[in-house]
C-alpha cells in the first residue's frame, strides 16, 4: 500500500519547464490567458511545478504539438 508524507502527496511527476516549453512555440502566460486557453491559476501552478489536469496537460500538448512524455517524468520514491 503506497503512503504518502504527511501534507501532502510523494513528488514522483516530474514536469520540465512547461512555461518555457510553451514560449517557444510562442505562447506567452498573458496569450494564454488573454485567449482564455489557460487560467491564471493553472499558470501559477506551472510556475510552481505542482500538478496539474490531464485536460490542461491536453491543452498544452496541443499548444507545443507534443506527447505528455516531453513534459514530464516518472521517478521512483527515493524513501521507498
């Protein structure tokens, strides 16, 4: 049974830097939220590599032309 730490979730989703993959195919946060593709918040959680949906994940994918593996990775649980 996986345990997570207390306060949270174990970190084992990696993202790359989404909003620098994202500038250049030439979306800035402001296009993106201007053109209502992404929302102020789910840019933050992007600035601060926390989770986020697998809709917003599409969005982006669809955005850079990609596969979900170019942004991001699994690792293992060093503690397990």
């Amino acid at each position: 049974m996986l345990q997570f730490p207390e306060g949270g979730d174990a970190a084992v989703i990696v993202f790359v830097d989404i909003l620098e993959k994202l500038r250049e195919n030439g979306w800035s946060g402001y296009r993106l939220q201007k053109e209502g593709l992404i929302s102020n918040g789910t840019i933050i959680r992007l600035r601060k590599k926390m989770s986020i949906s697998t809709d917003t994940l599409d969005t982006i994918c669809r955005l850079c032309q990609c596969q979900p593996g170019e942004l991001l990775t699994w690792e293992p649980d060093p503690e397990e």
